[in-house]
C-alpha cells in the first residue's frame, strides 16, 4: 500500500541499516509492524533488531569515523549538500511515507520535509566554519590554539511526532563536524529514517556513518548506547522521564548528552495584544500536528479584557478544522498517534471539566476513526486541572483567565518544564520585561512558530541540555581542544 503511492518506491524500504549492511527482516529473528495511525493498516514489517546488531551499528560507525574526521570541512558539505538537495527532490514522497506512518496532514508533513531538509543545507555551510581560536600566551615562549574537533560516535533516539526533523537536525550537525551516527527512530514511525538513510547513502555518504536501527526494544538500544564506550555522545529527543533515565545511564561513562525532552508551553495574551494575530499564532502553535508537538502551546493565559473575545475568535476559528485522514483534501487535523495518546487526552479533558472548565469546541473523541479526537477549546480553566501542569499533547486548548503581568509570569513559570513559550503584546517595555522574565529557552514574540534552522532550539530546566541549529548547534558534537605551544 505504500510503495503504491509513491514516485521512487525504493524510498520506502523494509529493511533496516545496521552499519555497513542493509538487513532484512528475514535475516532478523525478530519482526514488528508498522500501522498507519489514520486506518489501523499495517504498512510495514520491519527487523527487530538484536543487542550484536547495536553493537555492529557501533563498532562500523567508530571506524568509518576516523576516516570522516579526516576529510575537510568542504568535502563533508557537499555530501551533506547533496542530501539536502535529494531531500527537496523527493519531498512528495518523504512526505507521503512519513503521513502515512504518523498521520499528520500531507501538507504538513511536505512542510517537516522542508524543514529537515533545512538543517540539512545549514550544517552543510556550517561544516566549513568550526573556527578555533588563537589566545596570547601568558608566558613569553608560549602561544595558545583552542581547536574543535568531533565527539567521535554518536547515539540518537528520536520521537515518532517529527519523524524526519528530528533527525534531521542531528544527524546533519554530526557529520558536518566530522562525527558518525547510529539512530534509532521511535518504533512507530521508522520508515521516513530509513528514507533518511537511503537518501543519504545515494548523496555519497561513507557506509557506517549513519545508521538507522529499528528496534522496539528502545530500553536496550539505549543501553547499549550508554554502556559502549565507543559511543561519546548521546543525543535524544523526547520525554523528559527517558531524559532522565539516559541521564542516570550515561553517568557511568560520563556521556556527553544533548537533551530535547517536555515542554509545557505557555501562551499569554495581554489585553494590548493584536487580537487577530493571537488568535492565529494560537491556531499555529496549539493545533499544529494535532497538538502532538513539544513547543504546543499547551497553556493559553488570556488578560481578563480579551478573555470572552479571544475565546470567541478562537473558537470560530477551531470549528473550520477539519479532522481525518492525513492524505484527504483540506485536512486539518490528523489521528493521535496511538490510543495511550487519546487516553490522555480524554483523561485531561474529563478532569478539567469534573473540576468546573467548560467545553467551548470539541471536547470528544471524533467520529474520524479510532485514534482521532476533536479539536477542543476549554474555558474556566484552573490551575487545580491536569492541563496546567501535564503535557497533554492533543488539540486541546485550555483558556485561563489572568489579571496581571506579574501574577500571569508566575503562572507561567510554575513548571519544571522550560522549553517554549510564546506571547502577544504592542507595548515595547512590556515585551522586553516579560520576554527576559519567562523562564523559557525560546520566547516567541507575537508569533506562535518560532522553529528555524537559523535559531537555537532547545530548552531550560527539565526541557533539556544543548542546542539544534544555528551556528550553537554545531557545538554540541564538537569538543574543544587546547593546544599550549611552548619554546617559542
Ligand atoms: P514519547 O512519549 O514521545 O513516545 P518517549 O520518550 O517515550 O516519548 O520516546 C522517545 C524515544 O525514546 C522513542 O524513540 C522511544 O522508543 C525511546 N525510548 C523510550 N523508552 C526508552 C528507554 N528506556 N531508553 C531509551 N530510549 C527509550
């Protein structure tokens, strides 16, 4: 069913890449599918692949790295340029596996293409500009050099809400460094890695440098990336409790870790606020990917002035979304991406309104199929409810209602998360203070999409360590040298 669907059916493989080879699933003992969340089919059976196949992946990608390090800036971009370009090629396709292995919206999911695709082009440019630095010695026969050179190997885990840009963004700053990756995708959505994968071996990249193992076993994978001191560096994107989990592990090795993990997103509109411009940063950044993103906005603070007619506009607009099937015409809003994630939602819906929040819009599942769920507005809403403090990672937007600046900066600082936040105001002084006053890595002034490969993404407290894109993101897969010359 899926291969009918696309222009090049050698995109969508069936086999998973373990450092020089291809494996089958025929070669592995162990086999899961993958299900298009949108209808319930099986669209794939992959490898399930063993610890020896891990530690292969591994021990490949420690010896094609040494070789990689050795090519220059230059050589590494334009392998890295040729992706991007093979990316924005087939992005129809990328676009079509990857809707029908998470559900999003096709146009959407072209978008994430684009997206990936962006850091792809980013690093590539970046690859030839790993400045180090000179520093005046300080004795008279000394000169000092600070050079940057890559970790060495390093592991990634990413999420199903964002199966090509998660990876995207740290497999391109890896090897424009000069490091090797072994990835491994969520298990639900492990074909648009793949894709990744046989794109990146059709633009020239070395075998081993970059593998893509498929596994549902993540707890072991991420084991035996914590536990192998060929791996230096760890780098993951999801729940901060498996943050936490790889934390613990990599403590043995001291590992180098880059953290992308919750966020519990708050969006202000103070009474000054453009009302329009709220309302569709609010559509953007609360109903995007169904409400399956880390930087959703997931708590919606309204000035007590603008309340009702925020509410209002807002609604008008939720109501013209339209829920189904990623690849149907106007779609809007895709499935969950499994039941636990409509469980939860229907969970925190159902504790706000026990404790007095209104329905507004939504509110239920939808009659689209099994993992699908209406978008929802929650009026009245409190902190006492799931919503303020929880992720829930669906359309549901909950409205509070607020006073003042100081008392909705604590409101919105009251998490351990620390990832994005977003806010509309007109008045210059206010967006100064309040931008410096939330505790956010990423502040988004009257605009709710704030995700660029020219910015650093990442968060603060339990959000994470580290940062993707921007000239930052190249510092995460390099370490610093410092080079003490002396009898000069
Ligand atoms: P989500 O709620 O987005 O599924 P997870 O943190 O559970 O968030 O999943 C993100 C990635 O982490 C997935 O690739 C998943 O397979 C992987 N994962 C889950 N548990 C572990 C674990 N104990 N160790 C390593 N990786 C894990």
């Amino acid at each position: 069913i899926l291969t009918d669907k696309l222009k090049d059916p050698t995109l969508a493989t069936d086999k998973s890449l373990a450092g020089n080879e291809w494996l089958a699933a025929s070669q592995s003992g162990k086999t899961f599918e993958v299900t298009n969340p949108a209808t319930g089919e099986v669209i794939a059976v992959l490898p399930d692949l063993s610890k020896a196949e891990v530690e292969k992946a591994i021990d490949a990608a420690y010896t094609a790295q040494k070789a990689w390090a050795k090519k220059t800036g230059k050589e590494r971009a334009a392998i890295l340029r040729k992706l991007n370009d093979l990316m924005v090629a087939n992005a129809d396709d990328l676009a079509t596996i990857l809707t029908m292995e998470m559900g999003k919206p096709w146009p959407e999911a072209r978008g994430e293409i684009l997206y990936g695709a962006s850091y792809v082009e980013w690093f590539a440019e970046e690859a030839k500009r790993v400045y180090g630095d000179t520093i005046p010695g300080h004795q008279a026969d000394k000169r000092i050099m600070v050079i940057k050179q890559p970790v060495g190997v390093v592991g990634a885990i990413t999420p199903w809400n964002f199966p090509n840009a998660m990876l995207a963004r740290k497999v391109a700053p890896a090897l424009a460094v000069g490091c090797a990756m072994v990835s491994k995708p969520a298990a639900q959505t492990p074909l648009s890695a793949l894709a990744l994968a046989v794109l990146a071996e059709r633009a020239g990249l070395p075998a081993g440098l970059f593998s893509v193992l498929t596994s549902t076993d993540a707890a072991m994978v991420g084991e035996e990336m914590c536990a192998n001191d060929k791996v230096r560096k760890l780098t993951f994107t999801g729940s901060t409790n498996v943050g936490r989990i790889l934390m613990r592990q990599g403590a043995d090795q001291i590992m180098k870790l880059g953290l992308e993990l919750g966020g519990n997103a708050p969006f202000i509109v103070f009474d000054d606020a453009d009302l329009d411009a709220a309302v569709e940063g609010a559509m953007i950044s609360k109903y995007r990917n169904a409400g399956q993103t880390c930087v959703c906005a997931n708590r919606l603070y309204v000035q007590s002035g603008i309340y009702d007619a925020f509410a209002e506009k807002l609604a008008e607009k939720v109501k013209q979304l339209k829920v189904g099937d990623g690849f149907a015409d106007g779609v809007t809003t895709g499935p969950l991406i499994d039941a636990k994630a409509v469980e939860k939602v229907k969970e925190h819906v159902a504790d706000a309104v026990s404790k007095g929040a209104k329905v507004a819009v939504g509110g239920e599942p939808s009659s689209a199929g099994d993992l699908f769920f209406e978008p929802t507005i929650l009026t009245g809403v409190t902190t006492a409810m799931k919503v303020a403090t929880e992720e829930t990672f669906g359309p549901v937007a909950p409205l509070f209602k607020f006073e003042t600046e100081e008392e909705v900066i604590e409101l919105a600082n009251a998490t351990e998360f620390g990832l994005a936040s977003y806010f509309y105001s007109k008045d210059i002084a206010k967006i100064f203070r309040v931008a410096e006053a939330l505790e956010y890595g990423m502040v988004g002034v009257n605009t709710g999409l704030i995700s660029t490969e020219v910015a650093p993404f990442g968060g603060i407290k339990q959000s994470g360590l580290g940062r993707e894109g921007s000239k930052y993101g190249i510092d995460d897969y390099t370490e610093i040298k410092y080079i003490c010359l002396g009898g000069i």
